[in-house]
C-alpha cells in the first residue's frame, strides 16, 4: 500500500470565487413547469396547482395502513418526556421503529422499504414527531438527506444494491457536509479526498453531525484536488458513501442543544480514512449539486414537522382556552387571545395546504418544486415559531413552566416550551432563513440574469454587454406589458371559488394575481435601479421573498378548501379557515410591500459599520460576560485526534 496523502490546508477563496462556486451547484436549466417561479415573474399559474392533484388508491391504502401501526408505535412504545429528562432516544424505541420499517420509509419496496409516497412520508414525520420531535429528526436526516435519497437520485445500481436494504431496516445514516468554519459557504471546504489507487484518502473535522453519534453510514462531502490521472481528475467537492465504523473516524463529541435534547449530533473527525472509489456518489466535484438536488425535496421534511407542531399548538390552545376563565368568561372569548387562536388555526391550514401540495406535486414529477420546496421550509419554519410562541403566552405562566414541573405540582404535563426550544432550529436546519431567501430570490430572478446577466457582470466585454442589452430589451419589450393587467381586475375571475352557501375566496385569488404582477414590476424596478449592486440589497430581496411565500400560501389553502369541499370533507369549514388566513397574509403583504421601499436598510448598514469599529463599545458597559474562555470556532486542523470516540452503535 502506498504512504497516506498528506492532507491539503484550508483553501483560500474571494467573495467572488465562493459566488461561483455556489452557482456551478445549481441547476441551470427549468425543464418543467414551476408554479413558484412563474409566480415571481407575476404570472399567476393556477392551473398548475388546481385541481388539487391527488394520489393513486394504493398509495393511499398504503400509506394509511402505515400510519395506523406508527400511531400506534407512539402511543405505546414513545416517551417524549423520558427522551426529554435523559437527552436520548432509548436503543429499544430505535430497534422498534427499525423493525416497523420506519428507517425505509422513502425507500423502494425492492429493496426492502416501505416505499411511501413524499405525501404520507410527511405525514408519518408529522405523527412521530408530535411524539419526539426528536425522533422526527433522526428519521428526517437518515432519509431527507442522508444515505438514501442520494443514493436514490445519483447512485449506481451497484451502490443502491449494497447499501439501501441496509437504510431500510438495520443502519442509520448521516450527512456531513458543515465544518467548524465552513456554513453556507461551501467552497471553503477544508476536509480532502486524496485519490490513492483505488480509493481515496479523508482527512477532516465534521461538525453537527445530525445522527453521526450513532450512524452506521455516513454521506460525506469532501474536497478532492484536482490531478493529471484519476477518472478525468476534475476535481472538486464530491460526496462518498462512507463506513461510520472505518478505521481513522472519531466521533469526538457529542453536542447539546436548547432544544432536541435526543438529537445524536456530532463533531467527526477523519484522519487517513480509505474510501474505495466505488463508494464515490456521481462524479469528482459534483458533490454539491448532488446536495441542492437531494434538498429540493428533502427539505420537505421540515414543513412537515412544523405541520404537527401547528395541529398540537391548536390542540392545545382550544383544550385550554376552554377550561381557564377570566373575569367571568373562557379566555378564548376574550379577543386578545381569541385572535392568537385564530392564527394557530388558520396558519395550521395554510401550511398543511403548502406541504401536501408541494408533496404531491413531488411525487407526480410533473412540476419543478424547488422554490415551492424552499419555500415551504422557509415558511413554515418561521410561521411553527410564532405558533409555538403564542401558545406558550396563552398558556401564561403555564407555558413558561416545564412539563416536568407542571406534572409534580399535580397539573396536566403540557410541553409548550419544549415545543418552543425544539422547533428554533428549524429557521436555521438545512438552510437558515438568512440563506433561504437568498437562495429563492436568486431562483426568483432567474429568467431576469439569463437575459441580462451579461450586463452587471465586471467580467464581461463591451460586446457581450451589448449582446445582453438587445436580447434583454427583447425580453422586456414582451414581458412588462404584461405586468400590467390581468385577471385579477375581473370581478367574474376564478368563479370556481364562491361557491353557493360558503365564503368567497375568488377575491382573494384575485388579489394573488394582482399582488403577483405587482411583485414582478418591483423586482424590475429595483435590478434597473440598483443592477450589480442587487445582490447586496439582502433586505429588499428577503421582502421580495416573504411576499412571495405568503402568495403562495393563499394559493394552496384556496386551492385545498376547495378541494376539501368537492369531496365534502369538512369543506364550509376549511373554506373558514382559507378566508381568515387569506385576510390575515394579505395584512402581512401589505405591510412588506410597504417596507420594500420604506425601511432602516441602510441606517443599519451604518449602524453595524460602527458596531464593528467599537464605537459603541461604551453601551456594552455595566454587565458582565459570564462566557467561558476559548476561541470562537475550534481548531480544526487534519490530523490523528487526541480524544475518545464517542459513537455509540445501536443494536
């Protein structure tokens, strides 16, 4: 055997390289319709969300026949307060949802899964982890985004037979990609994949490992430098399926958190470890592509949580609201708390309408959903905090005080700030908010750079720039006429939607159209205002975002009232519920279009220039620091680790 490569030191990389870097791992080209981005270029596509679509009857049969079993699994075998008290998921709960197939949920039947759909695999994470939120993390990274998706999407048939029936019923897997000082920024990636014959050669440190204290198999994103031989030698960072239980792996810590006590989140350490490059996950550098496109649907995950912690939220808040009285009346009747009911309520609507349209639309592969992915993680992770916060104020005292210590003072055990701390890393999990709008307005702006990009680009010569500026005036000349009527100026539009006996939500669709058009004019208006300067107007693109959000939102709940009401399911009531969400995100609209142009951006820029220079130092005065010592991010430096290994194995 050849002596170990030597492992390579961080790279250095510009603002502009970094940029590339990040726009080399996405996808290029729309190849199907997308409801979202049609909708950021203020064309209202309802037709691509309605009618609802639906699954097949065996789809259904089988997802309903699994979720009977795992709802009974929760009930009998889950201990949501015993994982909370012990800051761990017992062996016998994980055994047990191994054997109910839960670990195979995505998974296809042949080999050896359970093969559900992306609606009823959001469904199950919803249940599970309304019992152990917890839980509903494990199993989301073992499947969202660990071993089997990737391997689903980009894996050989060689690699598919050897490792999926493991995922599906005997190992957990994990995904390693951030680093003590690598984020979202990906192309400062420090750990190396040396080529060695035929294998490749890891060193690193991996932090916050999600299921990497007890992973059987990891996904590792690694940096492979590029070389005259190998398999084109290209390069770049490239995913590996990797052994957890590989001689040079060492799990160094196990991390604690405010919330998800149970998670088994990590630091890794890789020090020589041989990969064969057959484990090798598509080809050299394309490892980052293979992660945007595993997360286009594997965000979904999250959404999906949020939905069960918003069902518990108003569980909770009508039990409760109903028994506790003041000044002679239930609290629920007083309107200061009845409005924050009617939130949970509405918004519990909405953003099941988001994740199950966005599901189906999924598993029918018709739609590109990428933004309606990103879009649905980033809303509804940000909507599940703001339910959790206001049960935890209509709870009062109450919902400050632990389950642990409501239950030994005799009261009903009531997890409400439990509920709170778990959900808070949903707004930073697999993309913060921050990144998330980022990431959706650079989608949003698309079809705006690919004709014009040329134009803002330092890069480019005088005659591409003069290419950009006749195909961008093509472009335009057939595009902003359009923005400026629509139906949403009709009266008669979307007829569908008012129908006789229940509330009117065609007004509502009329105004997503308009608001639409609306949303597309200001976008143009501040790239023509602002041009290369655009991707640094980080508020104004978040503002475009949200608004963005909350019109989709309008849309799936429209479009699920009607659907619940053509099957007669419950549909006077959800048309209810799709009209007061309605009237409230239409306030929040509002509100942002407002801020678009009328807001503290750049005081604040100035502000935080100041801050950085110390000079506001004399305000930290009077208070005391009670940090411990230690340097802000740990050393992470490649080499042989100097502590114990910590992964626990289960069964």
């Amino acid at each position: 055997m050849s002596a170990p490569p030597t492992p390579s030191s961080r790279p250095t990389v510009t603002e502009r390289e970094a940029r590339q870097v990040a726009e080399a791992a996405r996808e290029q080209d729309w190849r199907k319709p997308s409801f979202a981005k049609e909708l950021f270029l203020g064309r209202f596509r309802l037709d691509l969300l309605h009618p609802h679509p639906l699954p097949a009857d065996e789809e259904v049969q089988r997802g309903e026949e699994f979720l009977a079993k795992l709802r009974d699994f929760c009930e009998t075998k889950i201990d949501g307060a015993v994982i909370e008290r012990d800051a761990r998921i017992p062996d016998d709960v994980i055994t047990g949802l191994k054997e109910l197939g839960a670990f195979g949920m995505k998974i296809d039947t042949k080999y050896g899964g359970l093969g559900l759909t992306q609606v009823y695999y959001n469904k199950a994470l919803a249940l599970v982890g309304s019992a152990s939120p917890a839980i509903g993390a494990l199993l989301s990274a073992h499947q969202s985004i660990g071993v089997p998706q990737p391997l689903k999407m980009f894996g050989t048939q060689e690699q598919k037979d050897t490792f999926l029936p493991r995922c599906a019923r005997t190992d957990i897997s994990a995904f390693l990609l951030t680093e003590p000082d690598v984020g979202s920024d990906p192309a400062r990636l420090a750990t190396t994949a040396v080529r060695d014959g035929d294998d490749y050669v890891l060193d690193g440190v991996k932090l916050w490992t999600t299921n990497g204290v007890v992973a059987d198999l990891l996904v590792v994103m690694a940096r492979v430098p590029k070389s005259e031989g190998g398999e084109g030698g290209r390069g770049g960072i490239t995913a590996f399926v990797v052994e957890a239980a590989s001689e040079g792996i060492t799990v160094e810590n196990r991390n604690a958190f405010m919330g998800l006590r149970g998670l088994e989140n990590g630091v890794t350490r890789f020090h020589r470890v041989r990969v064969p490059a057959a484990h090798r996950i598509g080809s050299e550098g394309a490892g980052l592509k293979i992660a945007l496109t595993t997360l286009n649907t594997g965000r979904l995950s999250l959404p999906a949580m949020c939905v069960g912690a918003g069902k518990w939220c108003l569980k909770i808040a009508r039990e409760w609201s109903a028994v506790r009285e003041q000044w002679g009346k239930p609290v629920a009747l007083h309107e200061a708390v009845g409005s924050k009911i009617s939130f949970i309520a509405a918004t519990t609507f909405a953003l099941e309408a988001v994740l199950d349209l966005s599901s189906q639309m999924a598993d029918e592969d018709r739609n590109d959903i990428r933004i309606e992915a990103a879009l649905a993680k980033l809303y509804g992770s940000e909507m599940a905090c703001l339910m959790a916060d206001e049960l935890v104020q209509i709870r009062g005292g109450r919902g400050f005080e632990t389950a642990a210590s409501l239950e030994a003072r005799g009261e009903r055990a009531v997890p409400a700030e439990q509920l709170l701390r778990d959900l808070r890393i949903n707004r930073i999990f697999e993309g913060s908010t921050e990144i998330m709008h980022l990431l959706i307005a650079r989608e949003a702006v698309d079809a705006h750079l690919s004709v014009a990009g040329d134009l803002i680009d330092p890069d480019k010569t005088l005659s591409d720039k003069a290419k950009a500026g006749a195909q961008a005036g093509v472009f335009y000349a057939k595009w902003l006429p359009k923005l400026v009527a629509g139906p949403g100026q009709l009266p008669r539009s979307y007829a569908d939607f008012h129908p006789s006996g229940h509330r009117d939500l065609s007004g509502h669709l009329r105004y997503v159209e308009r608001t639409a058009r609306k949303l597309a004019r200001s976008t143009f208006y501040a790239m023509s205002r602002w041009q290369g300067r655009m991707e640094t107007k980080q508020g104004f693109l978040g503002r475009i975002v949200d608004i963005g959000a909350e019109l989709f939102a309008m849309s799936a709940a429209c479009v699920r009232a009607e659907h619940l009401r053509t099957k007669d399911d419950h549909g006077r009531e959800a048309y209810q519920l799709a009209d007061a969400f309605c009237r409230q995100s239409r306030i929040r609209v509002e509100e942002l279009f407002g801020r678009l142009w009328s807001n503290t951006d750049d005081l604040d820029r100035k502000v935080v220039k100041g801050v950085l220079a110390g000079a506001y130092e004399w305000l930290e005065q009077g208070v005391v620091d009670p940090s411990g010592d230690g340097p802000w991010i740990a050393d992470a430096t490649p080499g042989a680790s100097q502590r114990e290994n910590v992964r626990r194995a289960i069964g």
